[in-house]
C-alpha cells in the first residue's frame, strides 16, 4: 500500500495565511484589468462593472457559491467612490484598497 505524505498543520496554515485574501485577489485582478485598457481613458460605472465580474469570475469562479457571493460583496465593499478620474488613477485607490483587505 502506498503512503501519502502529509503536511504539516502549522506549515499549512502559513501557507493560507501569507496568501491575499479572495476579496484582496479579486480587487488586484480588477486592477491588472482595468490597466490593460488604457491607464488615460476614463473609469465608468460599466467598465468597472465588467472588469469587476470578470476578476470575480477568475478568482472565485470555481469555489462555492458562498464563498463566492461573500468575497465579491467583501471586495465591493471597499470599492472607492467614482469620480472623474482615469483608470491608472482608480486602480491606484484600488491597490489601496485591496492592501486594507489583506
């Protein structure tokens, strides 16, 4: 019979614990996202929308739909208000944001 090896409890839960959180990863993706469209043109209600349910979907697409419904209200959350501002300069709120998360 063939052994599995296991991992340490407390090595695994450092692991968990140095990784951002869902919320965290799902507003750093929405960065990366909003950056690739021009960091000059404006930020709006619809590409943040977009952009938003796109890095939901590529970070928590596949977990449960608690986890899933939890994280996005969590990264939401925190989002900052829109104003006239550009992409480049939003997704500069956004990383601060997404630190706060942790």
């Amino acid at each position: 019979m063939e052994r599995t090896q296991t991992m340490d409890p407390g090595e695994v839960l450092a692991r968990v614990l140095s990784r951002p959180s869902h919320p965290a990863q799902i507003i750093s993706a929405t960065v990366v996202l909003l950056e690739q469209h021009g960091s000059t043109s404006p930020v709006t209600a619809g590409n943040l929308q977009t952009d938003l349910t796109a890095a939901e979907d590529a970070i928590v697409g596949t977990c449960p739909e608690a986890v899933r419904h939890t994280a996005a209200f969590r990264a939401r959350s925190v989002l900052p208000p829109l104003a006239d501002v550009s992409r480049g300069e939003y997704a500069t709120l956004l990383r601060a944001a997404a630190r706060e998360l942790g």
